[in-house]
C-alpha cells in the first residue's frame, strides 16, 4: 500500500469538486473549508447529487455556528451565561441541551480521574487562554494558582435540580474546549447521516471522524508530527470512526525562554508536563477528545491506566522529545511518514 502523504495534508482553502478516481460509482467528493470553532474546518461527503450535498453541508456549518456560541467558554452564550451566574453564586436555568452535554462530560470526567475537569475554566483563564489575541505576559502570579489549588472545583461541585443548576463552589467555571469539539464531530456526521450522505470525513482543525469509505477504499488519516509541520504518521479507517489529537503546539505563551501551553495540570494548576501529544482513535469523538486531553495531563508513565479506565485502546502518545508509545492496536493500524526517536508498544492490560 503506498500512501501519498498529500492526501493527509487538506488545508487548502475554498472549496472543492474531486471525483473519484477508479471509482465504479459515479459518486464525486464535494468538499467544504470553513472557519469556526477558532479553527479551519473541513467537510467532505461523497455524493451523486453535489447540490445536495452542498444542502448537507450547509446544514452541518449552520449547526457549528451555534454550538460554537452556545458553548463557547467566554463569548457570551449559553454556557458562558451559565459561567456569569456561578461566579456570582446564582441559581441558572439551563436548556436540556446544555443540562444533557455537562451530566455527559461529567461521566466522562470521572472515568479520567479527574485529570480532564472542565471545571476548571477559571484556571485556563487565568493561564490567559480564554483570549482570541496572540498570548504574551508572565504566567499566573505563585499566589493565584496557589489560592486555586486550595479549594479545586471538579464536576462533582455542580448541583443539578431539574434544570436548574448551581455550585457549591464558587470558583467553578465551565471549559468545554476539549470536549465541545469531539460531540460537534459526532453530530456533524448524524446530521449528515441523517440527510443520507453516509460517506464523510469531518475536519476540525486536526480532529476528524469519517463514516463509511473514501470512494472504494478507507479514509486516509494524517497525524501531525508534533515536533514538525508534516505529519508523523497515518492511519487508515473506515465506518463510523474518530480520530483525534490534542497538542501542546496547539496553543502557548512564551515567557522568558519558557512554553506554557493549554492542557493544564488540575492537581498542579500547571500545563501538563512531557508529553507533545496524544492520539486516540475511538467510534465516539467526544470520548475521544476527552481522552485525549487527559492523556496529555497523564504523562507518558500513567496514559495506559487512564486509557484503561477510559474505555480506550487505540492511543498514539508522542514525548516532549519525539519518542513514540503505542497500544497494540494502534500499532497494527499506523503507518510512520517519518522515523521517531523510539517506539514503545504499551500493553493496557
Ligand atoms: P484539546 O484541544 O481537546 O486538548 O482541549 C484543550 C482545551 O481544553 C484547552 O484549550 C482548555 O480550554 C481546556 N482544558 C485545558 N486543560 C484541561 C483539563 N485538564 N481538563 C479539561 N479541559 C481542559
Ligand atoms: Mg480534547
């Protein structure tokens, strides 16, 4: 199998019309770029009838726009509505909507220990990653983290009555940054399911999920090489499947000769330490994208135990350094572009 490594790489803008080459239907692949989410977004679906597929389209960017508002950690929407009246010790009525996406990351949440706690939206705040601006400045003063880690707030801090919710603790603030986009992907693709186009890959901004096949063959998958531009490696997948990343390249500050990324610590109020990134592959995004946040707070000594416990076998972690650790699974389905430093494959059992 010989894999075109511009196959991994669609950050082209504008859209596009690719027909299937060697393909026996005469199905083309209609492809869209977006922005949302703070990222390039992609959507392609294999379709007979491009008008549509374009419908279709359409449809799944409309929806994006208002999750993005609606879950957007500090632009004002539901949930940051929701933010206003905890930190002032209020009582919110929350749609069911909203009721449903926090008992769920709650679940999930619990499953990593903790180390994903979308409580802690005061602290990324606080980190200055609530903030569209390139970041500069010094990290939080010694004192506020300190004050922070006093009285953590976790999940388990939010009262729900009906659809009423509340905290027992005031410094609660929600941050569904590494969540919001993995239940986005899964919608996306039953929205399109829904309007019969049962072939596409979703794109946002480096986490993807594919239904069905590219024409007559998987969906080809790139992974970014955390320490590069291109990608590391590839994956083929096919039906229903996530495949998502998080990188500490994503997002920093750099202060006196020091990194600070997004992913941080909540037993420390720290950015995670070691690790580059972390890929899962998982049937569902949003347990995926969850996974792969606390994976990265993990650290390359304690990930199998989360996986475990997540529900997870399909991991790629990448170090601060280049060297790779994989699950078997993973190992039997990537391809390296590029050689890394090392390979270890971890045994979850
Ligand atoms: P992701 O790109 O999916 O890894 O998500 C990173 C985003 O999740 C950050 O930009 C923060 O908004 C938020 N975040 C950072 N650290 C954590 C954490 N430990 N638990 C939950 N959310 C976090
Ligand atoms: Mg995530």
């Amino acid at each position: 199998m010989s894999l075109d490594r511009r196959d991994f790489l669609k950050l082209g803008l504008g859209a596009c019309l690719l027909p299937f080459i060697g393909s026996a239907r005469s199905e083309t692949l209609i492809s869209e770029h977006m922005y949302v989410f703070g990222t390039l977004v992609d959507v392609e679906v294999s379709a007979t009838d491009e008008m549509a597929a374009r419908r279709a389209i359409d449809a799944v960017a409309q929806d994006f726009m208002i999750q993005n508002k609606d879950w957007h950690a500090w632009k004002r929407g539901a949930l940051s509505d929701l933010n206003i009246a905890l930190a002032a010790g209020r009582m919110h009525v929350a749609d069911l909507e909203l009721l449903t996406l926090l008992q769920e990351v709650t679940v999930l949440a619990r499953a990593s220990n903790g180390l994903f706690n979308p409580a802690i939206g005061g602290l990324v705040s606080a980190w200055g990653f609530h903030n569209d601006l390139p970041l500069d400045g010094p990290p939080p003063a010694k004192i506020e983290l300190e004050r922070w880690r006093q009285t953590p707030p976790t999940m388990d801090d939010l009262i729900i009555e009906g659809n009423m919710i509340s905290s027992r603790n005031r410094a609660l603030r929600l941050d569904l940054g590494g969540y919001a986009k993995g239940v986005a992907l899964n919608r996306a693709l039953d929205r399109l399911a829904t309007l019969g186009f049962n072939d596409a890959l979703v794109n946002l901004g480096g986490n993807l999920a594919v239904a069905g096949k590219h024409g007559d063959r998987p969906w080809r998958i790139g992974i970014r090489h955390p320490q590069g531009s291109g990608a590391l490696a590839a994956v083929e997948v096919s039906g229903r499947t996530a495949v998502v990343t998080s990188g500490t390249y994503e997002r920093y500050r750099d202060y006196e000769g020091h990194r600070y990324h997004h992913i941080i610590d909540p037993r420390t109020g720290q950015p995670a330490q070691h690790v580059a990134s972390a890929t899962v592959i998982h049937r569902d995004a949003a347990r995926a994208d969850v996974a792969a946040t606390a994976l990265v707070v993990a650290g390359m000594k304690d990930w199998p135990q989360i996986a475990c416990s997540m529900g997870i076998d399909n991991v790629m972690m990448v170090d601060d350094e280049g060297r790779v650790q994989l699950t078997a699974a993973m190992a039997r389905q990537v391809r390296f572009l590029e050689s890394p430093l090392a390979i270890k494959v971890v045994s979850l059992a």
